[in-house]
C-alpha cells in the first residue's frame, strides 16, 4: 500500500486549479498525468527581471518590471499593423505592442490611465521604448506581485510557461515533508539538503546555477531516484538468488564430448564466461546471468556450452533470438554439434503453422525435442514443454525485462523454474549496466577469437558513391561479399524501402545478376532466400534497409558500406561493421556521409575511424547521446529516469548501487525506521513493484 503521505502528489493533476480537460491531454503527453509528474518537471531556464522606476539605455536588454500609466490606445484597422498602447513611466514613454492584439481584451487589461505592472523585454525602437508582448500584466493594486525570477519550464504547442507555472506552483503546494531515506553521512559529506527542501529549491532557481544537473539540490534528487532504482534491482535480484532454483550439475558427457568436436580452442575469455555460468547453473538458486560481448567474440559457443551442461541433467533448452534469420542462423550453427552429439533439435518461430507445428509442440511436450530455438514464437501461450530447464536470449536489448519473467513460467513449478542466460552484443557502459541490468549477473567477454584482421574503416563524401561502386568489381572478382546499407529515414518506412531499392537498380546496372535486397517489407521466405543467395555467393551485394537484418554471419564478408553513415548512432555502425572481416580476411567498413556535418555527427565519424573497441564506442556513445537514447528506453528494459542524467551523474550510480546493496544487506525487509522510509522512496520513484519482492509482502 501506498503511503498516505504521498496520497496528495498521486493524484490527477486535473484536480488542480486551471488545470482543465483540453490542458490534462497536454499535461498527459509532457509531463504525467499526476500531481507528482508536475514536481518531477524540472525548469529548463530562467527569466530574471529587475524591477525598474527609470527608463535607460543601459536597460535595453534587460527583463523589466515597470508601473505604467496608459495613455492612448491606437487600434490597427490591418492585421499587419500591430495594436500599440502607449503609457508613462514616471515621465518617460513607453509603448506596448502587440501583433493581432484583440482590442476588448486589451482595453480591459490596459485601461485608460490605470497603473499596471508589465513585465517583459525592454527594447528601444526608433528612439522610443517598447516592450512587444508583455509576459505579464498585472493590476499594481491586486496584491500579486511578478516575481524577480521565473522558472522557464519545458513546454509543448498548446501549454503556455506561465500556465504550466502555475499549475507546477499549485502542484509544489502539496509536496510533504517525507521522513529521510538517504544515510545521514552521506547527507552530511555531500552537503546536500532534505528532500522536500531540494524540490523547492530547484523549482525556484535564481540563477543560471541552480539549472545545472550538478548543482546540490538537483545532484540530491537524482541521487533519490537512482538509489530508488538500485534497491528494486536489488530487492529483485536478492528475491531470485532466495528462489530455489534446481541444481543443472555437469556430468561432462556433452560438454567435454563437444570440446573435441570444435574446430578451434575455446579462448580465455569464452572459458572464462563458461565456468561462471557453469557455477550458476550448478547451484541451486535461479540464474539471471547477462554475458555481455562484442560482436563476433563468440558468443554462440559460450551458448552451446551452456545448454549442452543443461541437457546432461534431462532438461531441455530454448534459445531464442530476436529474428527469424538469426534463429536460423543459430540454427544452422549449432545443429551440426547437436546431431553428432545424438541431440535432436527444432526451429519455432511464427511461420511454423498448422499440423507442422503441432507435431513440434507435440514433441516438446514429450521431450523428445531437446533443444528449440527460435523466436517468440518459443514463449507462447499454448507451447508446453516437458522439462525447460534453461532458456539462453540472444541480443537482449531487443527484449523487455517482462519477456525475460515470462520465459520462468515455461518451466515445471517444482524443479524451481527456469535459469537463464541472456546474451547481448552490444557493450554497455559501466553505468548503464548497473542501471539496466542491475538485477542480473554479469559476465564480459572481452577477448576476440585469434587471427581477427582489423576492419579498416574510412568515411567518404556521397559524391563518391559512383567511383566506390565501379571499384567494387574486384572485391567480386576475388568472391568476397559486400553489405550495403542504405539510409535510415526515421519517419518514413516507405522511403527507406524506395531508397534501398533505388540503389539495388542502381548497382544491378553495374553488376547484373549480382545483386540481393533485404529488408523489413518481404515476407520471411523472400528475406530467407535473399540471405542464402548471399552466403551461397549466388549474389555477392546485398542491399540492406535495417540493421536487424543484417545481423548475420556470412564469413566471406569483407565490406560494409553504409549510406547516409551520419544519421545512425555510433551503436548501431559498430554493429554493422562487426558483420565484416569475420573469417580471416580483412575487412572494409565505408562510410558514406552527406555533409555538411554537425559536431557530433563528425566525431561519430572519427571515433568509428579510430577504435574498433565496443566498449570505448559505448562510453562515447553515452556521452554524445545521452542515455535514454543510448539503448532505446522502452526496448532496453532500461528504466525511464525522471530527474537523473545518466550521462551527467555517472558517479552517483556506482554509490547508489554499493549503498542500497550495504543496506538490503543489514535490513532486507525494510523494518528498520530508514528501511520505512526507504519504501516511501520506492512508491515516490513508482518502484514500488519491487516492494513485492519481499517476503513479507
Ligand atoms: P557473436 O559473439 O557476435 O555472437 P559468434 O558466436 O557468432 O559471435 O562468433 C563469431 C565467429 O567466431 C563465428 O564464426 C564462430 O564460429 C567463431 N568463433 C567463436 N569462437 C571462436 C574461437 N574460440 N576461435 C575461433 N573462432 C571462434
Ligand atoms: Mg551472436
């Protein structure tokens, strides 16, 4: 249940004063439709305005507040010619001018010779001063007075700032006093102030200073809600280390006789990821464990490995990826392993229809299927297995963290559920693992298999497209494969389409016969049988629209030439570029950019030129993103942060997450005074999901 004290701040923000039902669907799109969304929305900038008697010079450019008397109205008969109202300020003359003015209204605020209080930016105009659309009129006998400095909020098409400001204002009214969650030292070493007394304080700047992510009051916030974030990922990862799990011991049966089978040696790292989640599965606790590696560091064997230590012990295993083609991919991969090994796997994905798929769901029923891997399709309502006793997901920031808790229920209730290994591609800054992944544990592969060339990576003018295409022929001559990936346009799926398409034309002309397409409008089959044309060598371009799809492997790719390189993130090029120079021949990766650039674009471009290294592409990614944008916030099952930049407060998480771990550990059920608060903090934060993982409820 929700604390009491925090009833006023959930409830709907309509229940404020000028908050109507036209202002409620704006508040809903820019803020949240709670009283507390409206304190979470934090000024952007600041007006500071001086109050002055005197009109001067040195005031042109200042924010004013001045008490005039109105003097003559000129009513304009065009549209063109703005309605202007002089006035007097003590002797000197001021006018007020305002474009498609209404002149009713503007009688009634402005009437003849009544002192009012205007606020807004002083100019002069051809020798006379004038302020052109005043922010703020007020009558000088109502007591209301225009504060020096104004919160400036941001806003969307419809919200005015002195309508969100006052709904923000009214909002700040119902802010308690809430008991104090954050250790006292802490408090005290980073000077920081209460609760309540931060969120008035950063509502009310009064300067530039007060804007900034560092500042203490701010700095304070943030923390709360990223020490909010780190006990419900702690509370959840303690509540699955308590669930028993069942214990998936190695026999060495399967795992040592596929040692022998591997064409190379297993590197130090996959070993390495190998043993630590052999541990896990061993143990008789549920796994969550992330294996986080880069592109082409093998991955796929550290999961071949872990489903065979699954199946020594009778359980079946799932493996599912993000899209068809890499599941067949997967497929393809390791069957030939699994078949020698007396292993009889299936692929399910949503194309597997009718009595095929029946017969399948049949078989995994019975368990006479031991390994299924697939897509979504594999976690369906109707799909029953005999005995799931793992589920490995490939490319995690494609999946939701409800999906991953879905995948549990598949297994039987009284062997304790499903262990399971989630494995993604891309690196992710230390900060954002803690924030996004905090409730698993983690293994990196930081080693590549021996004999990887390097990728020699070049950005070039589109001009040159015409000249980079002849020279293409000699690639073909020597049988290697090409990608080319054509523009990402945002809004519009059918120009990307009609780009990529376009420009498969365009290279069919100089290589007849020679070129595929792939892309996000063929049907499954269409996009299985263009990539099989390519691995075959049948085709050796492929023009491809997304990334998805070329999330493949094809050894004989050695060049990745990638369209408009500017409007993709530094993320997704060192994904595309990790599809090159994969089996022993080096790799071209060109980027084909339209300047004129910005400045992040261009040092997207360098960094790509410079590094290879995804973890240094990922923390530089951070910086020129920022983190929401980093992984895609809904997709990543990286949590939404109202008030903390991830970008800017880095720091801060790796105390929160050694802070809410030391004190899970001394009060795991929060009966302590602090722990108390610490579950007021949780709902506050709308963390309170994670309330339910305590034993107690
Ligand atoms: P990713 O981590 O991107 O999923 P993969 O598992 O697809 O990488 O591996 C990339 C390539 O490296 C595959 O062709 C795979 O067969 C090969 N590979 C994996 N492990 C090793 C190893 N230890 N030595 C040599 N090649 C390896
Ligand atoms: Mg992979």
């Amino acid at each position: 249940m929700r604390p009491e004290l925090l009833f006023p701040l959930f409830k709907s923000a309509e229940s404020l004063k000028g908050v109507g039902p036209r202002m409620m669907g704006l508040l809903r799109k820019l803020t949240g439709e709670h009283v507390i969304d409206l304190v979470w929305h934090l000024p952007s900038g600041i007006v500071t305005r001086q109050k002055i008697d005197h009109l001067l010079p040195d005031y042109v450019t200042g924010q004013v507040i001045v008490t005039v008397t109105t003097r003559k109205h000129h009513p304009s008969r065009s549209r063109r010619v703005p309605y202007k109202i002089d006035c007097d300020v003590n002797g000197e003359a001021l006018t007020l001018t305002f474009f498609n003015g209404r002149e009713d209204y503007l009688k009634q605020k402005l009437p003849l010779d009544k002192q009012r209080i205007v606020a807004g930016k002083l100019e002069e105009y051809g020798g006379v001063y004038q302020i052109t659309h005043p922010d703020h009129i007020l009558d000088v006998n109502d007591h209301a007075d225009i504060s020096i400095h104004e919160p400036v909020y941001p806003l969307t098409g419809g919200i005015t700032n002195n309508m969100l400001g006052k709904a923000i204002q009214q909002a700040l009214s119902f802010v308690p006093v809430l008991p104090e969650w954050q250790d006292p030292t802490l408090i005290t070493r980073e000077k920081w102030i209460d609760w309540k007394t931060a969120v008035m304080t950063v509502h009310n700047p009064t300067g530039e200073k007060d804007l900034e992510p560092e500042s203490l009051p701010r700095q304070r916030l943030a923390y709360d809600e990223l020490f909010a974030n780190q006990l419900a990922l702690e509370l959840a990862r303690r509540s699955m280390k308590r669930k028993k799990g069942r214990s998936l011991p190695s026999n060495g049966t399967l795992t040592e006789a596929v040692i022998d089978l591997l064409p190379f040696a297993l590197t130090g790292a996959q070993r390495r990821a190998i043993s630590e989640i052999s541990a896990d599965l061993t143990a008789n606790y549920r796994m969550l464990r992330l294996v986080q590696g880069d592109v082409g560091s093998g991955k796929t064997m550290v999961a071949l490995m872990t489903i065979l230590q699954a199946l020594e012990n009778g359980a079946q295993a799932a493996l599912m990826a993000p899209t068809e083609i890499l599941a067949r991919q997967h497929l393809e991969g390791l069957d030939p392993y699994f078949k020698q090994l007396g292993l009889k796997t299936t692929l399910l994905t949503g194309r597997l229809k009718g009595k095929k798929r029946a017969a399948v769901l049949q078989e995994l029923a019975e368990g006479t299927i031991h390994v299924a891997i697939g897509t979504h399709a594999l976690f369906q309502e109707d799909v029953q297995y005999h005995d799931l006793g793992l589920a490995v997901i490939d490319e995690q920031h494609r999946f939701g963290v409800h999906q991953r808790l879905a995948l549990s229920a598949k297994g039987k209730p009284e062997t304790g559920g499903v262990d399971v290994l989630v494995m993604t591609a891309t690196p992710i800054p230390r900060t954002l693992a803690l924030t996004a992944y905090g409730d698993m544990d983690v293994s990196i592969i930081d080693e590549k298999p021996p004999g990887r060339k390097p990728v020699d990576t070049r950005a070039i003018e589109i001009e040159r497209l015409d000249a980079l295409a002849t020279g293409l022929g000699r690639k073909i001559a020597e049988n290697e494969r090409i990608y080319w990936v054509c523009p990402l346009v945002e809004e519009s799926e059918v120009s990307d389409l009609a780009a990529a398409e376009d420009r498969k034309t365009y290279l069919e002309a100089l290589y007849p016969g020679q070129v595929g397409i792939v892309h996000g409008k063929l049907k499954s089959d269409e996009k299985e049988a263009a990539m099989e044309a390519f691995k075959s060598g049948e085709t050796q371009i492929l023009v491809a629209t997304t990334v998805i799809e070329v999330g493949v492997d094809v050894p004989e790719a050695t060049v990745m030439i990638i369209e408009h390189a500017e409007r993709f993130g530094l993320a997704q090029l060192h994904q595309l570029r990790g599809r090159v120079g994969r089996g022993g021949l080096a790799g071209n990766c060109l980027l084909l950019y339209a300047g004129p650039l910005g400045e992040t674009q261009k040092a997207r471009l360098k960094i790509m030129r410079e590094t290879e290294d995804g973890f240094v592409i990922a923390e530089e990614d951070l910086r020129l993103r920022g983190a929401g944008e980093l992984l895609g916030t809904r997709q990543s099952g990286l949590p939404e942060f109202k008030i903390a930049e991830l970008e800017k407060c880095g720091h801060l998480v790796t105390i929160a997450r050694d802070d809410a771990r030391l004190f899970l550990e001394k009060d795991p059920e929060l009966q302590s005074k602090r722990g108390n608060a610490v579950r007021t903090l949780l709902y506050l934060f709308e963390r309170d999901s994670a309330i339910h993982y305590l034993r107690s409820g």
